[in-house]
C-alpha cells in the first residue's frame, strides 16, 4: 500500500440523536472475509445498531484502509460525510484515499473544501503544501504551508514539508535542517525529519554525525529505515564489520530486500577483500531483483578482481546491453582492453 501523504489525525466522535430513524446499511463492495474480534467487525457491529453515527463509518473506513481494502474505505467515508458534512477528519481521510488512487485533481477539491469548513484547522493547509509539492507548484506549496504555520505554529508537520521544500525547489541543506529540526523537537516521536537529518549528517560529516544517527536508530527501534542509515553510515566510516550486523538484523526482518543484500555484497568487496563471499550475494541480490544494474556491474568488478576477465567483459557488455550509455561499464571494458594491450 502507497505510504499516505501525511498522518491523519483522530477523528472526533459524533453522536447521533436516537429520535432519527435508522436506516439501512450498505455493505461495501470488496470486503474480505473479516475475522470476528477484528476492528471491521466491531466497527459493522456498531454500525448495525447504529448507522446514523458517522464516527462509525469514518472509523470502519481507517480499519478498512489498514486492510488495504480501498473501495470499502471509500464507500464509508462517502457515507461519513453525507451524515455529517462538516467534519474536516472525513475529507482529510478522503483526500488520502483518493492520493491512493492517483486521482490528484480529487485530492485537491476535497482538501480546499475542508480548508473552507475551518478555516483554523491547519491540517489541510499542510496537505496541500504537500501536494503542491509534488506537483512541483513550489511557490504555491510554499504559500499553504506559510499559511500553515501562521494557523498553528505549534505544527511539526508544517515544519517537516517545508524542510522538504527547501532540498526539493531550492537545494538549501541549511534551511532544509532548521525545518527538520523544529518538526523534531516539536515532536520526538515523528521519524521522517529524524530520518532527513540522519541523511544531511551523513554528506555534511559534522563530528557528532554518528551519535545523532546512533541515537536516532535507538529512538526508533522498529524503523527499519533507522537501521539501514546507521548501517550505511558505519560502513562508509570505517566500521565495516558493525554494518554487517545490522544488515544481518534487518535480513531477518526483510529477507527478500534487495538492496541490504547489495550492501553486504558491496562492504565485503570494497571494504573487507572478500571476493567469494561479495560475488555469492551480488549473485544473491540479483536473484531479488534480475534488473538491479549495479549489482550486475558490481559482480562484474568481483569477476575482474579474481582475475576472470572474460567472465567480466561478458557482464559489462550485459549492462551496457540493457543500459547503453552506464559510463562504469564502458571504462571497465576500456579498462580490460588497455590492460590486454600492454
């Protein structure tokens, strides 16, 4: 499932008066078979008794999207919003599912009308900062999130995408930082900005880089993301065997992932002269992923260091068949050729 644009917040409970009449209720088009106990269930349970509340639906709506159930999602936020069309959370939840499906001139209407419902909820502001931001509108992407902060300056979420305004429009690290920071220190449990300024520590090298990006990792236990900067970070940085370890933890989460793979391959080639071991897991990642380049030319690179040279030639013309203009391959064939010459 696409990761949602942003966090949506909790929705606010509304209860509906117990003169109304009920009225049927329509069951959603792709629901999987629902275990009994789970959140669907209870939500249907509760909206068997009760199908005026529209906290119901927008709740059955967020265990549905837990589910990646998005139609199902779909059908009960419409159903939220014709109960109560006031409700900001319904539209930004709508605004995410229609993110889901690509439909970006949808997500737009739905987030300027729950704009309009309150005007001092920033939450929208923030959503369209964001998705201006990725439609490459940045002076309007910067204008939303401007008149975020404005709404609420207490907003670590505004803080976060405007630090990715500032690398994406203009390529200001120091800007990009500051933003990340305030998202960080306004909220201590909100991994992205961490996760930003692990990534701008790790090109600038400020002596405290490790630290931060240790402290990081061990904030955030369960982020895998955490773990696979601090990898990268140690083996570029003289700690080679330690970076093993953690791509040794994140294999057992993620066996079939490809790249921590590739990065065991790459810190046994480059950094600890294992070639056997470096060819078999390029082989390895290869196996994950057949159109990884890098991995192909960097088996390649293994193949010329033990001395089997028309093994490696047969690579590097492999890649450059698939991708003609891969600048390493063409110097490696060069390589080899000049090598032969003399």
């Amino acid at each position: 499932m696409k990761k949602l644009f942003l966090l949506i917040g909790i929705c606010f409970a509304f209860a509906a008066c117990n003169e109304k009449p009920k009225e049927t209720v329509e069951q959603p088009t792709d629901v999987k078979t629902v275990a009994p106990g789970s959140p669907i269930a209870i939500y249907t349970d509760s909206i068997a008794q009760d199908s005026l509340r529209a906290d119901l639906y927008l709740n059955r709506a967020r265990a549905y999207m837990a589910e990646e159930q998005v139609g199902a999602a779909m059908m009960d936020v419409n159903k939220a919003i014709s109960l109560d069309p006031n409700n900001v959370d319904s539209y930004l939840m709508l605004a995410d599912i229609y993110y889901m499906l690509g439909d970006e001139t949808n997500i737009n209407t739905t987030l300027n009308r729950a704009a309009e419902i309150d005007p001092f909820d920033s939450r929208p502001l923030v959503k369209l900062g964001e998705l201006n931001l990725l439609q490459q509108n940045y002076n309007l992407a910067a204008a939303y999130i401007d008149k975020a902060l404005k709404t609420n300056s207490y907003n670590p979420k505004a803080y976060f995408v405007k630090g990715m305004y500032f690398i994406i429009a203009e390529q200001d690290t120091v800007n990009a930082l500051k933003n990340f920071q305030y998202a960080y220190e306004q909220d201590a449990a909100f991994y992205d900005p961490a996760e930003q300024i692990c990534r701008i520590y790790a090109v600038q090298q400020p002596p405290f880089a490790l630290d931060y990006i240790r402290n990081v990792q061990k904030n955030f236990p369960d982020r895998a993301n955490a773990r696979y900067e601090l990898a990268l970070y140690l083996q570029e940085h003289g700690e080679p065997e330690e970076a093993l370890l953690h791509y040794d933890t994140l294999l057992m989460e993620q066996p079939d992932n490809y790249m921590v793979v590739y990065n065991q391959a790459y810190v046994n080639f480059i950094y600890l002269r294992d070639n056997e071991t470096a060819l078999s897991l390029f082989d390895r990642a290869l196996e994950l992923n057949p159109n990884y380049l890098d991995a192909l030319f960097n088996k390649g690179r293994v193949l010329e260091q033990m001395g089997k040279y028309a093994d490696a030639i047969n690579i590097y013309k492999e890649v450059l068949n698939r991708q003609k203009d891969y600048e390493l391959a063409i110097q490696a064939l060069n390589r080899i050729q000049n090598q032969a010459e003399e």
